[in-house]
C-alpha cells in the first residue's frame, strides 16, 4: 500500500471535530466523515500534553480546507513515537465486524517531522514551525490546510467501509501517553 496515500487518508480522516456528516463526491464515492475525538480511553480523562482544538473544515467539490490548533502543555525535550491504527469495519451497523487494517508506526516522530514526505507540507504549515524539542505553547495553522479527496480514492477502499483511525503518541525513551485522538468516517 503506498504510504503518501496511507497518510493523505488518515490527514484526512482526522479534518473535522463535530459529529455530522461532511461529505466530498469523487467519481461516485463519497468520503463521509463522522467523529474526531481528542483523547482515549487510556487517557483516564487526564489532559495530556498535547491536543488539538478548534478544529474546523469546510468543503468544496473534493477539496476539504482544515484548520486547528495544536496545544502543546509542557515543554517535551524527549524524541516521541507516533502511531495509527486504521481499523476496517463493514459498515457503519456493524461493528462486530471491525477489524485491524493497517498500522502506520513512526518510531522517531522528531527525525521523521522535517524529512521531505507527503506530510512536509502540513508541518511548514504550521506557525510556529513544529520542532524538537517541542516546546510549551499554541501551534496554528492560520492559512489552514487543503486535502483533496481524488487522491484518497486511489486507495481504492471498499464501498460501504467504516475506518476507524486511533492515534496515540508516546515519549520514545519514558513510553509516557503523550497524545491521543480517535477518528471516524466512512466510504459511501
């Protein structure tokens, strides 16, 4: 599976916090995406040192436009791990089905962050710039960021799917949780 697309889909899952429906038509498929939760049930409801807010979206034809902030609560001087976890679920009714799809580890997030790669763009976007160490404060993106969903079609995922993204971020060196999200959308 090629990773560029990989992670344009889980950029893209991740765009909206509200429970709805969004929705962008590509070639008869639709790309609906349902929820966008900061935090996990290994939270414990604590506040973790990082987390998005204030996340909007608006939509035109394929093309998604995102904003958010990311609030970084403590300064964190050690490299972290990133991952994603895609689950795949029949459809939206039957969760029993639900299975795991495909896991997107970044062992070093801090060597990763700067590498030319599809996320590059999303990273430079970001002001202040996001580097390591990470330091204490508000990281926004004031122009907002565009996906287009064609690109998202040529992962060529199943009509009806429900995908479920968990994302969980821990220090590399103490393993401490250090963020953690849950997405929700489905292929329609």
């Amino acid at each position: 599976m090629d990773l560029k697309l990989l992670l344009e889909f889980v950029i893209f899952i991740l765009s909206p916090n509200h429970i709805g429906c969004l929705s962008a038509r590509q070639r008869d498929k639709s790309f609906h995406i349902y929820k966008l939760e900061d935090g996990c049930r290994e939270s414990n409801g604590l506040t973790l040192p990082l987390q998005l807010k204030n996340i909007k979206i608006g939509v035109e034809d394929t093309t998604y436009k995102i904003a958010f902030n990311i609030v970084v609560n403590e300064d964190i001087y050690e490299n972290y791990k990133l991952e994603f976890q895609l689950v795949r679920c029949k459809d939206k009714g039957s969760l029993n089905s639900c299975e795991n799809f495909h896991k997107i580890p970044i062992p070093y997030f801090c060597k990763f962050l700067n590498n030319d790669g599809p996320w590059l763009r999303y990273v430079q976007a970001l002001k202040p710039p996001l580097q390591c160490p990470m330091k204490k404060g508000l990281y926004t993106l004031p122009k907002g960021l565009t996906v287009d969903v064609k690109e998202i079609a040529k992962l060529r995922l199943a009509d009806g799917s429900l995908f479920q993204i968990h994302i969980k971020s821990f220090g590399h060196t103490s393993n401490k949780l250090l963020f953690c999200a849950f997405a929700e959308g489905q292929v329609v």
